[in-house]
C-alpha cells in the first residue's frame, strides 16, 4: 500500500472508515471522500495526528460532475490513481409496493450511478498509466432476495455484474476491477441498534453461519486484499464477505 493514491467513498463511518484507517496505517495516500464535513474532517484530522497521509473531499456522490472532477483532481495533483473504494450508498427499506419512484432513483443514484461515473473516471486515468485496482461494495443483498429491499438489492446487484464488464473492458490495460459483497456488519450505526435490541441481533446472529456479524475491519481486511499486489491475477469477482451467509442452503431452525 505504501504510496499509493487511492480514493475512498463513503469514508467518515463504518466500512469506509475502517477501509481508510487500514490503508492509510500501510503508508498509502487516502482520499477520503463524504457528503458530511463535520465527522469526516474529525476522522481524517485523528489518522493525520498518528502520521497517516490523508486528505478530505466534501462531496455527495450522486452529483456525477462533482465526483468525477474529484478523481480527476486527484490523480492530477498526485500523478496517479492507484486505487477506487466504491463504498457510499443510499440505503432504502420498504416494500415495492409502497417504494416511490424518487427513493428507487434516489437509490440507484448513489448505489449504482455514482460507482458507474467513478468508474469510468478512474478507468480513464488507469488504463493509460496500466495499472491500477477498483473495489465496488456489494452487498449480500445484491445476491440473496428479501423482503422490503426491492431498490437496495436491485442496485447492489446491478454493481455486481457492472463491475464484471468493467473488468473484462480493463483488464488487457493492466487494471482490476472487482465487486465485494459483505453480510451483516455491526457499523456503529448498526451496533447501537442492536445494543437497545438483544433480542433481535441474537436472532439475527442466527440466521448467519458464523453465528456473528462482521466488524467493519475484517471488511476492509478483504478490500485491502483486492486493492493489493497479492491479488494481480484476482479480476472480475465478488468476493463474499459474509460469515458464510450466501453459501447457506437453509436457515438453521
């Protein structure tokens, strides 16, 4: 990771935020990206204290103009682009049935639009240089169907097979494009709502073969892999990240 240039979206909380922290504690330089300024300059301000080599962008990702002069900003102060974390999301629950046609836009806009427009500006950059490494965030919801996240899953599945194309388009240019599917990751935000209900993360804990959900830096252990050179021939995957939630046939009564 040592002196790489890579961009992180969603990156002032849970996954994106343990992504950023293990990248940067490895020497790489991290562009961490949000819509929110007040928790993201807190968080980059604490990894700069401990010597790390961070810089913040202040940007809603579903504004395609304002995310892709982001990355063609930073690879021409940097020179190049190593590395993409397509990490931010909208997330939406509810039934079809009763989903607007602005909350499914609203999904697809940050979950699919904003990953196709980053894309295809780092794409632009890495191909030339041939080399470079991009990390689109999944869900195991974009592999296994439930109910009230019709918007959610359809998006999440849609980067999935996105990204397979990407990687088929990239790859005689040196660079690999992957998707990354997590389970059930106790975020903070998802740890301080099962915290009031026990009941309910002990059932959901469960239904999951590891009997746990994942903690958001062994998700970012796997994207750190995938951003490596210990994955140059790993190319147009989605790598599980789930405790073993898809390989599951049946849910444990």
């Amino acid at each position: 990771m040592k002196d790489k240039v890579i961009i992180v979206t969603g990156a002032s909380d849970g996954i994106g935020r343990a992504t950023a922290e293990r990248l940067a504690s490895e020497g790489a330089h991290v562009v961490m990206v949000a819509r929110g300024r007040e928790k993201l300059e807190t968080v980059a301000a604490q990894l700069s204290a401990s010597g790390a080599a961070v810089e913040t962008a202040v940007v809603d990702v579903s504004d395609a103009k304002a995310l892709d002069s982001l990355i063609v900003d930073v690879a021409n102060r940097r020179d190049r682009l190593d590395g993409l974390v397509n990490n931010a999301a909208h997330v939406s629950m509810g039934m079809i049935a009763d989903t607007s046609e602005e909350e499914w836009r609203a999904t697809f806009a940050a979950g699919a639009d904003a990953v196709f427009v980053a894309t295809r500006a780092a794409l632009r950059i890495m191909m030339p240089q041939g080399s470079g490494s991009i990390v689109n965030i999944s869900s195991t919801n974009g592999r296994r169907a439930m109910p009230a996240m019709g918007a959610y899953s359809a998006s999440k599945a849609a980067l999935i097979h996105f990204s397979r194309v990407a990687a088929m388009e990239a790859a005689p240019m040196g660079v690999r494009v992957n998707a990354l599917a997590p389970g059930m990751v106790l975020t903070p935000g998802n740890a301080a709502f099962y915290e009031s209900m026990p009941d309910a993360l002990a059932a959901v804990n469960g239904t999951i073969p590891a009997r746990r959900g994942a903690k958001p830096e062994e998700i970012a252990s796997a994207i750190r892999f995938l951003l490596s050179d210990d994955a140059t021939y790993v190319n147009g995957i989605c790598l599980d990240v789930d405790g073993g939630k898809a390989a599951q046939l049946y849910m444990p009564g």
